[in-house]
C-alpha cells in the first residue's frame, strides 16, 4: 500500500471514532428545537382553553347581573301596579312586566347554558396545564441529559482529536483536503480497498490501467467513479 493512503487509512478510522462519539450530540440542537416547539403549541392551547373559559365566566357573570336588574324592575312595575289608578295603566303595566319577564327568562336560560359551559371547560383547562407542566418537565429532563451527555463525551472527544491532529502530519495538505471531502460526502468512506477488481465504495469495476498503478504502489489512485482513494485489498 502507498504510504500516505496507509496514513490516510488510519486517519480514517479515527474519523469513524470521532463521528460515533459526536453522533448523538449533533443531533441535540434540532432535538431540542422540537421539543421546544411541542411545548409552545401545549402552551398556545392551555393559553386558549383558559380565555375561552374566563370569556364564559365573564358573559354567564354579566348576564346574572341583567337578570338580577330585570328582577328589580319587575319588583318596581308590581309596586306601581299597587298604585295605578285606571284599567288601561294597570294593563299596561301589566303587559310591560310580562314583556320583561320574558327577556328576563331568556337571559336566564343563556346564563344557565354559559355556566354550564364553564363547568365543562374547567377539566379541559387543567388537563390542557398539565400537559404543559408535563412537556416542561420533559424538556428541562432533556436539557440535563443532553448536557450531560456533553460533559462527558468532552474528554473522549478532545482525546481523540489530540490523536488525529498528530496522525494527520506529513500528509500533504491537497491531500488531506480531497480525503476530508470524502469523508463528509461518501458516508465516511473516503479510502476503501479494491476486492477482486472493484472499488468496495462504489462496486464498480477498475480499469487495468488503475490496477497497475495500484500494484505499482508508488501513486495515489483515485477511483474513476466514486473518486474514493483506493488500495488493493484481494
Ligand atoms: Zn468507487
């Protein structure tokens, strides 16, 4: 094997332990993105279930106070009653307490029905609060694993690119540069082996011509299709 592919080869297994051990790390911030948007849409409707619940309670409480000023007038319309002096005052007054008795009892009935309402939005409300309260618990549960999980990952991390930092000297930059694009672009395979004529990376056939250079070992040959750098393995 060429020497720098050799070189570039156990790069390339550091590599692999870099990116299993940062794995699940690089995943935390769009983990927890998620997570925080769940709780805002918990939030948004707990937030809507209790106005909803308040804008009951507020219209059933204005709508007792019409029915208790409408009883007050029809107590006032049944003393004047008491003192009219002809028939046609006494059945208009009459009619006008029956007219605002009628208003009255519909006010009432509306009222009913809107306490009614309350009482079946009161458990929506503390179920939709719990939720949240639940969701929170399980972000900042998240936001403890996750740190943890940074802290203790830090030193293996560091160790390791210690490690790959020293590996990588000697290597050319151009090189080096080309094998990290690799890397990055052909699922952490940028050096691969030739197994009976065919690029491992890629399963393509190699072309006599790259067979040679590679038996000849003294060139870095590249795979004419993947452009993985290759060595020849059996
Ligand atoms: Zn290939």
């Amino acid at each position: 094997m060429h020497p720098l592919v050799k070189k570039l080869l156990e790069l390339q297994s550091v590599d692999q332990e870099i990116a299993s051990l940062t794995k699940d790390i690089d995943s935390l911030p769009a983990e927890e993105a998620r997570r925080r948007r769940r709780l805002d849409e918990l939030q948004r409707s707990a937030t809507d279930s209790r106005n909803r619940f308040l804008k009951a309670e507020l219209d059933a409480r204005a709508l007792d106070n019409a029915v208790r000023g409408s009883d007050d007038e029809i107590k006032r319309l049944n003393e004047r009653l008491g003192q009219v002096r002809n028939n046609a005052e006494y059945q208009a007054t009459l009619f006008q307490i029956e007219a605002v008795r009628k208003d009255r009892d519909v006010m009432q009935e509306e009222c009913l029905k809107l306490l009614e309402s309350v009482e079946s939005l009161r458990p929506e409300v503390a179920a939709a609060e719990a939720a949240v309260a639940a969701e929170q618990k399980v972000l900042e549960e998240f936001l403890r694993e996750a740190e943890a999980l940074r802290g203790s990952r830090a030193g293996a991390i560091a160790e390791v690119r210690g490690r790959r930092k020293a590996m990588s000297e000697g290597i050319p930059e151009d090189l080096l540069h080309d094998y990290d694009g690799l890397f990055k672009t052909r699922d952490g395979i940028g050096v691969c082996p030739v197994e009976n004529g065919y690029c491992q990376g890629c399963y393509n056939k190699i072309t006599m011509n790259d067979t040679a250079r590679l038996l000849g070992k003294s060139t870095v040959v590249k795979c004419g299709s993947c452009q993985r750098i290759l060595y020849m393995g059996k």
